[in-house]
C-alpha cells in the first residue's frame, strides 16, 4: 500500500525568506502524481503544485517549486520570498495510476507559520 | 459560479441518529470522492465514485454509506454515527482522469461534524 510521510508537524519562516517542507512516500507504481495543497485557517483547500512521476523536470508555479528524486521518493516543495499569505497547513499527496483506481493518499500535515 | 457546495457546513448530533452530507457539484464532473480531517491524520479518503452508479471504497469507509444517482450529486451517510467520526469532512470533485492523465480536484468548503 502507498503511504506518505511528512515528518514536520510544524515549520517556522521569517518573511521574505525562503523554506522547504519535506514529503516522503512509499510506493510500487511506476507512474503516479505527487501534490502540494495548502489549507489556510479558512480550511480551502488549495491546489498548489503537481509532479508528473514521467517528468524528470520539476515542477514551479510562481514562488513555489519542487525537488522531485523519484528514485529517493522524496517530493518537497520550496517556498521562495515567503509571504505572511503563505501561513497555512501544507499537505502533500500521492495519486497513484493503476487502472481503476483513484485514490488519493494525504501526508498528515506540516503547519507553516510566517513571522513577520 | 463553478464550486463544489457541502450542506451543512456545521453538524452537531448524537450517536446513532442517522445523518446524511449532501455534496453537490456545478462542473459537470465525473469524479466525486470523500475525504475526513483529523488532526495529526492528514486526510483519508472515505469514498470515492467514478461516475453515476459507480462507488468505490478510500482507506477509510467503516460506518459510511455513499449513493451516487445522479452525476453532480454524492452524499455521505451516516447511517449509525459514534463519537470517533467527528472529523471534518471534504467533499471534491474532478473531470474523469484516465490512468495517465490528470485533472485538477476540486475541494468544498468542507463540514464540521460532531458526535456527542
């Protein structure tokens, strides 16, 4: 069975620097997805940034960007010029391709806070 | 406006008496799935459908019904409910994703739900 580990409940960044959260996962499958979410106290959840497990490039969308090492299953997502909106939960989660099935699997959390 | 909408949003009951969450979405999408939030636990998939009629079990499905008769709705019933499923509840939805393509979940406001 597929698993995902975020082994830091809590991060801590000054504003305007830079922070990476961690996410680790177990896995058979040769092709899958990896997400980043963020839930904010308003509890949205929000899609931040998707890995493709073909695509060796990592993926960036803006000030957020990923180490993706397949072969390591390591997905951790860096968040650049950190911003106070940025404060939230961050999820990582695995979607696995094995036909027929679509679930999901979520880490358990690492909660970001920004100091200003 | 294109959303996924959860009702109720907030839910105080007592154990046994039956509930249901209904989840309703706008999008025409294929793809529904139920997730619970617990702190510490990240978020588990309860259920998932691929289409009208088709359900299928997450990780998570003890004491939880789904129907899905109609493809913009998928409520979550609770047909005995026990203190240990007071959680907070996600319902979300997609366009159909074949094995190797994907396409973006999106997430409802969620439902704070309390067993005494």
């Amino acid at each position: 069975a597929q698993t995902v580990t975020q082994s830091q409940p809590e991060m801590s960044v000054q504003e305007a620097e830079t922070v990476t959260l961690s996410c680790t996962y177990d896995t058979s499958e040769s092709d899958y997805y990896l997400f980043w979410y963020k839930q904010p106290p308003s509890r949205q959840m929000i899609l931040v940034i998707r890995q493709e497990a073909y695509k060796q490039q990592n993926a960036t969308e803006n000030r957020f960007s990923v180490n993706f090492q397949k072969a390591a299953k390591s997905f951790s997502l860096k968040i650049s010029d950190s911003q106070l909106g940025d404060a939230a939960m961050y999820f990582c989660a695995y979607r696995g391709t094995t036909s027929g099935t679509y679930k999901y699997i979520f880490g358990t959390g690492t909660r970001l806070k920004v100091l200003a | 406006e294109a959303q996924v909408t959860q009702n109720p949003r907030y839910l105080i009951t007592v154990t046994g008496k039956k509930l249901t969450v209904t989840c309703s979405q706008n999008m025409n999408h294929e793809y529904m799935s139920w997730y619970r939030q617990d702190p510490g636990l990240g978020l588990r998939q309860i259920y998932y459908s691929m289409n009208v009629e088709v359900t299928d079990k997450g990780d998570v499905p003890e004491g939880y019904k789904v129907s899905r008769k109609e493809k913009r709705n998928f409520p979550l019933i609770l047909e005995s409910p026990s203190p240990n499923q007071t959680s907070l509840y996600f319902c979300a939805s997609s366009l159909r994703s074949s094995p190797l393509t994907y396409n973006e979940q999106f997430f409802g406001p969620g439902t704070r739900l309390t067993v005494l």
